[in-house]
C-alpha cells in the first residue's frame, strides 16, 4: 500500500502545464526580505537611463511600513510613501533620464523622519528609537521608459498618457481669444496604481495661468480658462504628489464663455441654470456664488397673500459628458441683502438627497413687510470647495425634506422661528452680518 501511495504522489496529471525552470527565467520584477528593528533599514540599487523602477514595500508583519527613495550620490530625497500601496503598504516610482544609484530607506510610519537623518550618502547611520522586529517584502519592478515629447492638441482631441511619478507631460494648443478652453484629466479607471490627476496651463512665456486638481469627477481634473490671446498654450498634465498610472487628456469643442450676473431674479415655478466656480477673486472665470431675488410677479403674489409657501431647491446638473462632468455639491443659503452685508436666515445642503439642497419655507409672515421682501436674496454656491453646474428651481408649496432631515423641516417652514432675524413691520431690523 505505501508503495502505491508513493507512486501516486509522483503521478502527474495529463492535463498539467509544463515544469518552468526559473533558473533560466527572466523577470523585471525583484523581492527581497529585510527586518525594521531599530534604524532605517538601507538598499542600494543602480537604476539605468531609459528605466522607471516601482519600489513596493509589502509588510509581512504588524509594520506599517515607510518608504524613502534618495539619490545615493547627492543626498537629494527623490520621492516618498506612507499607504500608496495595498493596504497600509508602501509605493513609489522613480524614472531615470540617465543612469543613476538609488538608496532605499525602509523604516516604520511612526519613525518616519528618521530616515532623513540618513542623508542619502556615506555609510552612516542614525541610530533609531527602539522597535521591534518586523519583517517585510521589498519588491523591485523594472518597467520601460519613454521621455514624452511634447504633443499639440486641438478643439475636441484626445491623447493618452502613463505616468511611472514625478514626470510631466506637455501638450500645446494654439489660443484663440474669448474662447472657452476646458481640459479634462481622467484617471484609468482600469489602472489600479492610484493616480491622481493634475492639470496646469501656462502661457508662451511660461507663466502659469490656471491650476486645477479635483474639479472633475472624484479624483479627477478639469481645467478651464478663458483665452486672452492667440498665443500657444502649454498644458502640463501630472499626478498629485508621486502618484502614476494610466490617463486620458481630453479638450472640450470649441465654444464661447457664459457670463453670468452677480445678482439675478427668478420667479415661483422658474428654472435658472448656472455655474459655481472657485471664485473670481481666486482667478477662476465663475463666481464662487451667486445670488437671486424673487421676482416682481412672485413680490406681488406674495403680497396679496394668493402665494407665500415655496420650496427652493438646488440641484447638481447631470452633464451630457462624464468626462466634463461635475464635481459640485449644492448648497443653499436664503437670507437678507443688509446694508451691513448678506444675512444669513437659513441654509441647506442635503435635504433634497443625493447631495442636493432644498429650503421648503412659509413667506406669508412676510407679506405685510414689502421692504423685506424686497431684500430677500438666495444664495447658490458649493459645499467646502466644490464647483460645478447646477439646475435652481423656486416652486409652491411645501415639499417635504429628506427622511434624514426630517427634524429640520421644523425651523426650516418659518423665519421667525428661525433666529437670528426678528421680523418687524417698522423699523427694519437687520442681524448683523455673517
């Protein structure tokens, strides 16, 4: 019986592949192990011109690992990485326009800064604080590299890209002024390297213009200026810090700006459509808010007492392009153009689900205040730092919020209700400004 057990155990199936011999294999990746115990632990690799390297430091303990990549020659810290990896492993890329002799500084998250004390160069080592021992894999992949020229793109073009991190890559397109030029950075989504677009526009002389990171669809760029001049423009697309991967650069048609007014009106049952930006006073070319009044028709009717309950809501506006899409989430503020400046008497930013903002309110109280009336103003403008497009809709009656803002309908239906403004028939009382 043990003879037959031993005679199976050699049997190899029919349908097995091929024995490969790795002896005489040749790969482009490397692992080695190593042991974080109370300094950085040091590698030192050459890495040939033409060659970018993706340096992987894969825990196989409890260490959460920090990575340091140095020029061994100057001392220059050449790149860096917490979590870049899976998990809380790190990741970094380097690519080599000519030869160069890279020193690989592994240590742990919490000790990171000692690393620095190495310097890069000589044999010297600065002492740690004490840990203990941790294992890890260091994994070394060798991938082909192509110093990008510089590519011209047009009204509606499309080019592609792979970034190893750190590298630019330069696209030019001839201005036209008064035209709207908007580019859009999108990550592969089928690259699970971690890229995070960025976008920079300069002008011939090589001033920059215009930046943008996350102006697109999560993590994505879009970039959009108005032209001053039939001149060339550069447009320098990266990733964020070290990141890499895959990329499309796209430029939108060919059209011209929207100007739109500081101050605007609408009226019950109207649709107004508009974009928020980052703000004038930033450089962007939209306002980072805006404003609108009702409008003598809605002032009338409210008057009269035939309306005075209305739902104003904002919404994020679906873009016909993904690539061009929006990153905006809506935020409402409904108040008092004061001469000490915008009164705040209610604001939203979820209400209406699905990150959109909506104010159900009663402006009956108001209807015997025709001078507060006339100064009601709404706001649009984005959450935190988003921009985008978005659909604004004044309609009667009160619409219920969402179930998760049910406890907000409450002081949201009533101004008076609705601290700090007091409504007073004579005289006006404005708060003061927020």
């Amino acid at each position: 019986m043990a003879a037959l057990l031993a005679g199976a155990a050699m049997a190899v199936p029919a349908a097995a592949q091929p024995v490969r011999n790795l002896d005489h294999e040749e790969t482009n990746a490397r692992v080695f192990n190593g042991v974080y115990n109370d300094k950085p632990v040091l590698f030192e690799v050459t890495l040939p011109a033409g060659q970018a390297m993706r340096v992987d430091v894969m825990s196989t303990s409890e260490l959460d690992p920090y990575l340091k990549i140095y020029n061994a020659e100057t001392g220059d810290l050449i790149a860096e990485n917490d979590d870049g990896g899976e998990g809380l492993n790190s990741r970094a890329m380097v690519t080599a326009t000519q030869d160069m002799h890279l020193r690989i500084a592994v240590s742990s998250y919490g000790a990171r800064d000692e690393a620095d004390g190495l310097v890069g160069t000589g044999e010297e080592i600065v002492e740690g604080g004490f840990v203990s021992g941790s294992s890890f894999d260091l994994k070394l992949t060798v991938l082909d590299y192509e110093v990008q020229p510089v590519r011209a793109v047009t009204w509606g073009s499309e080019e592609k890209g792979q970034f190893f991190g750190g590298e630019e890559h330069l696209y030019t397109i001839t201005g036209e002024e008064g035209l709207l030029l908007e580019v859009a950075m999108i990550a592969d989504p089928d690259d699970s390297s971690g890229l995070d677009p960025y976008l920079t526009l300069r002008d011939a002389s090589g001033k920059t213009l215009a930046q943008n990171d996350d102006g697109g669809e999560g993590l994505n760029a879009l970039l959009r200026y108005v032209m001053t001049g039939n001149e060339t423009y550069t447009i320098v697309a990266s990733g964020l810090g070290d990141s890499a991967g895959g990329y499309s650069l796209r430029v939108a048609p060919r059209r011209e700006p929207i100007v739109q007014a500081p101050l605007q009106v609408v009226a019950i049952g109207d649709t107004a459509t508009g974009r928020i930006g980052a703000g004038y006073e930033n450089g962007d070319i939209d306002p980072s808010s805006l404003d609108y009044q009702l409008s003598e028709s809605a002032l009338a009717a409210i008057s009269s007492g035939r309306a005075g309950e209305i739902t104003v809501r904002m919404s994020k506006a679906k873009s016909e392009d993904a690539d061009f899409g929006n990153g905006l989430d809506p935020y409402l503020e409904l108040g008092f153009d004061t001469p000490l400046g915008f009164a705040v008497v209610q604001n939203d930013d979820d209400s209406a689900g699905d990150f959109n903002a909506m104010i159900p309110i009663d402006l009956s109280v108001l209807k015997n205040n025709p001078e507060m009336l006339s100064a009601l103003r709404i706001k649009v403008k984005g959450y935190g730092e988003s921009t985008g497009d978005y659909v604004l809709t004044v309609t009667s009656g009160l619409e219920p919020v969402d179930s998760e803002y049910g406890e907000y309908l409450e002081s949201a239906i009533d101004p008076v209700a609705s601290p700090p403004v007091q409504v007073q028939s004579s005289p006006m009382a404005f708060p003061a400004r927020h």
